[in-house]
C-alpha cells in the first residue's frame, strides 16, 4: 500500500494482534499516560467507534452469523471503517488529538486477507476507499502465540466471538500476517511479544510513540 501524506495535526497509534494479546490493556495505559502528560486522547475500536460501526460489530462478530462467506465478511468489516474514519478518527485528529485504535486496516488483511484466504493485496484493494488516504503514524503489534491467547481469554471468562472461535491454524495465518506487514514497513511498525510484562510493553510503545506527538499547549510532546 502507498503511504499517502496526511495532512491532519494530530496522530495516529493502533494496537494489532490475535485476540488474547492484551491490546486493549496497552491502548488504556498509553491514554492515561498521554492524558498525564497534557494530550488530547480519543480511544476507539474497529470494527466500531461509530453508532454504526458498532451495530455491524454486532452483527459480524455474532456467532448465530456463522458461517459468513468470506467477501461478505471482508465489506462489512470495510462498511464499518469508513463510518468509523469520516465520523471520527479523521474528525479527531484535525482537532489536534491523539488517536488510540484497537484494531485497524491490518485486521482486515490478517484475518480476511491470511485468515479467510481473500488475498493480503485484495483486502488492502478493497480498503482503500475506506481509508482515505489515512495511514497510522504508527502500527504496535503485540505478537503472541495461538496458545496464550486462547488461556488468557479463558482467564477473562467471556464468551468468544466468530473471530475467537477459529481453530489454531487459522490463529497462526493471522500472526503470521501481522508480522509479514510489520516486515514491509519497519519504520512505522513496533512489533513487541506480547507475553512480557504490561508495564514493560507499556514503557517501550511509550518511548517509541513520544517523537510522533504533536506538541501539548505547554510545548512539549
């Protein structure tokens, strides 16, 4: 995918992974640090941050769906971008704030692309409009093995979803293809193991993230 320069003053940071890697938890501790040091957070998730977003989460991610064809999967998931980019990830950094993401772009490719067999190039094709030109500053990727992410959301004790619910080799295409992105880009990609220690992963993307900031109103990033 061609980098498109975006013209907005703000930044944008996504946490990618398998389900079980503990991005929610980063993307927290990052906004309560950014927020201390005086920056304007907005946290959001994909599929959703929109009302309708939300709503096609809901539908997609519902395991009474299954099985959902492949192509359709890959345009609702799209569909849901879109809204998601227009009503408020680009909204937002026009103001000047920082935008946490669970999820982007890259779960399409991993999960529709790898997962699903569509083909990497064909779901980044098909984003494309949904994007709008609009590519992170950064992209952190927790990489974590099919089997400590299938214990830890059996830790959490919640139900899974159609994602979760994959077998092994489904968990391992989808890994593989986060890495396989993080290789083409390396300057705008952090990929770090997911089973360290919280505070330690939050330390590092801390470090990493600090020169892509945007000034606070006191001057300092």
């Amino acid at each position: 995918m061609v980098r498109v320069k975006d013209s907005t003053r703000g930044a944008l940071i996504v946490f990618e992974g398998g389900d079980g890697a503990g991005k929610s938890t980063q993307v927290s501790a990052l906004a309560a640090a950014l927020r201390s040091a005086g920056h304007e957070v907005t946290c959001t998730r994909e599929p959703g941050g929109t009302p309708l977003a939300e709503a096609v989460r809901a539908l997609v991610l519902d395991p009474s769906h299954a099985p959902v064809d492949a192509t359709t999967e890959a345009l609702l998931f799209a569909s849901a971008r879109a809204d998601h980019v227009s009503r408020m990830i680009r909204p937002a950094l026009e103001r000047g704030e920082i935008v946490l993401c669970d999820r982007f772009v890259d779960s399409s490719v991993a999960y529709q692309g790898a997962g699903r067999g569509l083909g990497t190039e064909h779901v980044l094709e098909l984003n494309h409009w949904a994007l709008q030109g609009l590519v992170p500053e950064l992209t952190v990727v927790l990489a974590v093995d099919p089997a400590t992410a299938e214990a830890r959301r059996h830790h959490r004790g919640v139900a899974v979803d159609r994602m979760e619910a994959e077998d092994s080799a489904f968990h391992r295409a989808v890994n593989a293809a986060f890495l396989d992105l993080a290789a083409r880009s390396p300057e705008r990609y952090l990929v770090l193991d997911a089973a360290e220690p919280a505070e330690t992963i939050t330390r590092t993307v801390a470090a990493r993230v600090a020169p892509l900031l945007p000034r606070t109103p006191g001057g300092a990033r």
